[in-house]
C-alpha cells in the first residue's frame, strides 16, 4: 500500500476511535422537592467541547424541560433542574427521566438509560399492617413503581387500590390507610382474612423523583407540540398480566362505580333497603370505559365477601340482579370486581339492609 493509502486508512481509524463521548453520568440527588426551592443537579463529563442539554421527560417520553449550556469545554460539568416545566409551571410529584444530548461541529450523542434499565421486577419484603397506626409498611430492595391492592384471601374480593404504580424510592416504605374500601361502605382494618397485595417494578437509572408521594401515575400539563423522544424497541416481547409493559399512560386500575337500578330508600346508617330481586348496576368512569372495552374484562360480583356471579365476556353498563331471598335479614355488602384481561382491576361496594 502506498503513502496515501495508509494515510487514508489511518484517518478512516481516527474518525472511528474518536467520537464524542458524555461519561461519569450521575444524580448529585434522587430526589427533590422544587416547593423547598430544591433543584435535581446532574453531574457528567465530556470529553471533546461540545454544548451539552440536559432533556426531561415524563412517564410519556414526553419532553418536559429542556436545560442547555453552550460551549463547554471537556472535562467535568453539570447541569441543574429546577422542577419546573417549558412554561415555568412545577411538575405534579412523580418520577421524571433524563437524558443528555452533546453536540460539536462534527458529532452529536445522547446518554439516556431509559431502554436499558428499569420494567423488571422489584422484590417487595417486611409487608405489614400496623392498626394501631394506620400504616401499611414495605420494603423495597430499589426505587420501583408500587402498586398496593387491598382485598380479602380465600377467594374473596379486591376492595380497594391504595397505591396504583406510584413511584417510590427504595427502602423502608410507610402508606397511610384509613382501614375502608374504594367506595367507603365497607371498614375492614381489623377484617381476620384482610390481604395486603404489593407489587412493584424497577424504575429506570436515570429518574428523579421530584415532590411528595402521588398515590397514582400523573403527568406535566403539556401541549401536542411537546416532543415525544424516540423510544427504542424492548428487550421482549409483551407479556400477559406483565404491568410495566403497558404504557403508563393506560397502566391504572380503572374507577369503578355500583348504583342501585330501582327506586328505594336509605336507612340512617346509608344502608338501602331491599327486598326480593334487586337490580345492581355496574358503570365505570368515562375515561376509562374505552380502555376497558377494548382490553375485555370479567365483572365478578360477591355478597359479604364470597362469590356470587361472575360473566366472562363484560359490557357496560350492565345490570345484575341480586335474589335477596338467599340471605338473612339484615346487614349485607354487594361488591364487583372489573377484572382486564391485561391484568388491570376495579372495584366498588354498595351496602343494604334485607327486610322480610
């Protein structure tokens, strides 16, 4: 090979082995408070100059801040967020992803760790209902989204979604629970077959937890011309009943409601009193109707925490009637159950008093 050949081959190598890089990637903090005028301060290292933003996104990939500093030289830098969004608005408390973007005259890279880390499982220990205080307790091995479901063992029903994949650091966890039900019709904190049901998914490397403890997904007030980043392929496949694989944005449980379908009236404890069939009708929130509709679900209804109907293919609104004559007079308690098939629940109590 000659002398411009192997010229040419050297720079051919050259423009592969030096390509701009951001390295030494970290949080200074987890998590911060921006009404405690806290900010998130992201440390990083370049290794050619370059201007370098620093990009957040919300649990939609949805761009909500955008942090730049122009020209800087290598070395050792950082970037700080405030908490607020494009419009100078403080994020809802939630779980944010960043990214950082260097750019120069002849390369451009992005560090982000949301495809590569984060969606597997967390193993949750310690789970404990303290009464005496009203604080359900859980520890998790890392930060994760939680869910917390409350129902009844044996077969019996979910009765309430205190937590539906909030976001949580990791540790020692304490949630507060006042002891009832979605609907507030039934109290069962000292219930002898109360079930606590934790579950938890890893959240990615690269997240800040911005404000208090939400109890459920929320996302930035942001306009359609927000950007959405590109989002990389998962590393499988979709998995049934598998949470972290739905979008967050349609991850939730959905709200549930019971009414009563014929005319009646309430004693003065709230109870409606009945007698003979009684018509119960199932309805869920609009925003939830269409999602629910088309990932199918079961309605499963109970009486006093034990089975009593359940249909496999649901629709909505529907009515079940309740033969009363089967229980004693008295105090009862009807409650659904909206089981998706991607895993998703609803639930809702009504209270009767059954008069002969």
């Amino acid at each position: 090979m000659n002398k411009l050949g192997w010229i040419l081959l050297l720079g051919l190598a050259s423009s592969f082995t030096q390509a701009l890089e951001v390295t030494q990637v970290r949080a200074e903090s987890q998590a911060f408070d921006p009404e405690l005028g806290e900010s998130a301060k992201i440390h990083f290292s370049i290794d050619e100059p370059a201007s370098v933003s620093l990009n957040i996104y919300d649990g939609r990939d949805r761009l909500v801040k955008q942090v730049k500093q122009e020209e800087l030289a290598a070395g050792e830098h950082a970037l700080s967020w405030n908490g607020m969004d494009l419009k100078g608005r403080v994020v809802p408390p939630e779980a944010y992803s960043y990214s950082l973007t260097a750019v120069n005259a002849e390369h451009n890279v992005t560090h982000d760790l949301t495809d590569l880390t984060g969606d597997e499982i967390v193993n949750v220990s310690d789970v404990r209902w303290d009464k005496e205080t009203g604080l359900i307790h859980y520890h998790l091995e890392r930060p994760a989204r939680v869910s917390i479901r409350i129902g009844l063992k044996e077969g019996g029903p979910l009765l309430r979604t205190l937590l539906d994949w909030a976001p949580r650091p990791g540790g020692t966890q304490a949630e507060v629970w006042d002891g009832w039900d979605a609907s507030n019709a039934l109290r069962v904190n000292a219930h002898p077959k109360l079930n606590l049901a934790v579950t938890a998914y890893s959240l990615n490397e690269n997240i800040l937890l911005v404000g208090g403890k939400p109890q459920s997904v929320a996302f930035a007030e942001l306009t359609e011309e927000n950007s959405r980043k590109k989002v990389e392929v998962r590393k499988h496949n979709k998995r049934m009943y598998f949470h972290a694989d739905q979008p967050l944005e349609t991850r939730s449980d959905f709200e549930t409601f019971l009414t009563l379908g014929m005319d009646a009236e309430k004693d003065a404890e709230g109870r409606w009193v009945v007698s003979g069939s009684v018509p119960v009708r199932l309805n869920v929130a609009k925003k939830d109707k269409e999602r629910l509709l088309e990932r199918r679900f079961e309605p499963v209804f109970y009486v006093d925490g034990t089975f009593a109907f359940e249909t496999e293919v649901g629709f909505l609104p529907m009515t079940w009637h309740w033969d009363t004559s089967s229980v004693n007079e008295g105090e009862h308690y009807v409650t659904v159950n909206v089981r998706g098939y991607e895993g998703n629940f609803g639930t809702a109590t009504l209270k009767f008093w059954v008069k002969r």
